[in-house]
C-alpha cells in the first residue's frame, strides 16, 4: 500500500503535468502496460489547429461597376468597354463587356468573377444581372447593323462602367415644377419617418416598421423625379439600400438603422 501511494504523485505529474518518466514509476505486475499506453498518449504531439479561411473583402455598393474593375484586372488589359444595359423587356440587366479578342476564353475565365459578384444568395433574385462578353470586331458589326436599321435597337439604357473615367449620365435640370413636386414627395416621407421614430422609442415596434413602410413610396417618387429614371436607379438609394434589403429580408431587423439612412435622404437635395 505505502509502495502504490508513493507512485500516486508521480503517476498524476507524469499524466496531467508531463513531469517525470512515467517508465521510472514500478507497479505491480499487469500495470506495466497500461504505463506505456498512458506514456503514449502524453508524449505525442498535440493536433495543430486548423487555419481560419482569409477573409473575403466586402463586395462594393456598387456592384456592377465594382464587377468591371476587377474584370479589368484579371483578362490583364484584354478590356476595351464594359456597360451595364437595360433589356426593354425585363427585370434583368446585362454586363456587356467588349474584349480585344478572343472572347469565349476571356468569357470562361469571367464566369467564376461574376458568381462572386452576382451568384445565388448575393444578389437580388428579382432582378438578376447577366454576362455577354464579345470581341472588338462582333461589337463594330452589331454598330453598324444598328446603324443601317437591319437590327433593332432593345436596350432601354446603358450605364458605362469602365474605362474609369467614362463619364455617368446626368439627369436634365429639373423644372420649377418637378422640384416642387419632388419637394412635397420628401415632406410627405420625413411626415411619416417621424411618426416612426414616435413608435419605435414608444416600443412599438411593429407600429414602426408600418410607418417606415408607408414613407418608402414617397421617397422613391421623389428620386424618380429628381433622378429622370436613370438605372439603376437603386444607386440613388446609396447608403440606404443595404439597410433596406435587410429590413423587408428579415422581419426582426431594427427600425432605427433604416429610419436613420431614409431620413438622411430625405434631407439630401435634388
């Protein structure tokens, strides 16, 4: 007995401390063995932990033009044109891109970029964004053919992404009276904003989004206006629409976050 208490401490520093020999302690006959497993087990090395993935950097508000710049870099200079163009007929867009050469090459090594940017669950389902890649000299003879009335023209608009510095197109100056209507649009929206903001640190919550609800079309009539309908027009939502998608995706978003951002737009100017 005194023999198996004196082994105790070093049998525990040798298990639980990785102190001592564990082949110097002497037991009874039969134990011997069960010491080389125990050996074993706190002699091997520890798993090493698996690396954490790298993290992806966010996507860019916008989009599409974000979609251009790194599809400039990775065809490395084979990019002439890129666009973003409007299907009079419907809810999807087309990121048009124009290449030197070679554009079924250039279209495979672009299909795995615009999965990243547009693929299943990182884009809105409702208005999916397409990818056309042709050549420099498909693009000249599509020009022409247009030109010479032998093909119909169905794009309704077209927004230039790249080069960088094509410039946007700008709405008309607004008449006195298309600002004034868009004027009474924003009143009629920051109204029904405020009445949100009442609920919502009343805790009534569900009150609240009703109320953001209601300022939403409002506020959209007003961009229409000020805007001429440019597309996308969802751009002129700028930091407003993340928290937007998130508020009519998930019933237990917050209703502050989303009246901050529409109040923000409320005030901007036309």
């Amino acid at each position: 007995m005194l023999e198996t208490l004196s082994n105790k401490p070093a049998l525990a520093d040798g298990v639980l401390d990785r102190k001592g020999n564990l082949d110097a302690i002497k037991m009874q006959s039969g134990r011997q063995a069960f010491l080389a497993k125990l050996q074993q087990i706190v002699s091997a090395p520890l798993p090493s932990k698996p690396e954490a993935p790298p993290l992806k950097a966010p996507l860019p508000a916008d989009r599409p033009r974000g979609f251009a710049a790194a599809a400039q870099e990775r065809i490395n200079g084979a990019l002439v044109r890129c666009e973003e163009r409007y299907p009079s007929d419907g809810p999807h867009s087309v990121l048009y891109l124009v290449v030197d050469r070679d554009a079924a090459q250039w279209r495979e090594k672009l299909a795995s970029l615009h999965e990243d940017y547009f693929g299943a669950g990182k884009w809105d389902p409702l208005a999916p964004v397409r990818l056309e890649v042709v050549d420099r000299a498909t693009d000249e003879a599509l020009q022409r053919l247009m030109e010479a009335g032998l093909v119909a023209r169905t794009t309704r608009a077209i927004r230039p992404l790249w080069p960088a510095g094509t410039a946007e197109a700008t709405p008309p100056p607004l008449s006195d009276t298309e600002r004034q209507q868009a004027a009474a649009q924003r009143q009629q929206a920051g109204r029904k904003l405020k009445m949100a903001r009442l609920l919502g640190e009343g805790g009534l919550e569900e009150e609240a989004r009703a109320a953001l609800r209601e300022a939403l079309p409002p506020l959209a009539r007003a961009l229409a206006i000020e805007q001429a309908m440019l597309p996308p027009l969802a751009l002129y939502w700028k930091e407003g629409m993340n928290p937007l998608r998130e508020f009519f995706g998930n019933a237990m978003t917050p209703w502050k976050p989303v009246a901050d951002s529409l109040a923000a737009l409320c005030q901007a100017e036309g």
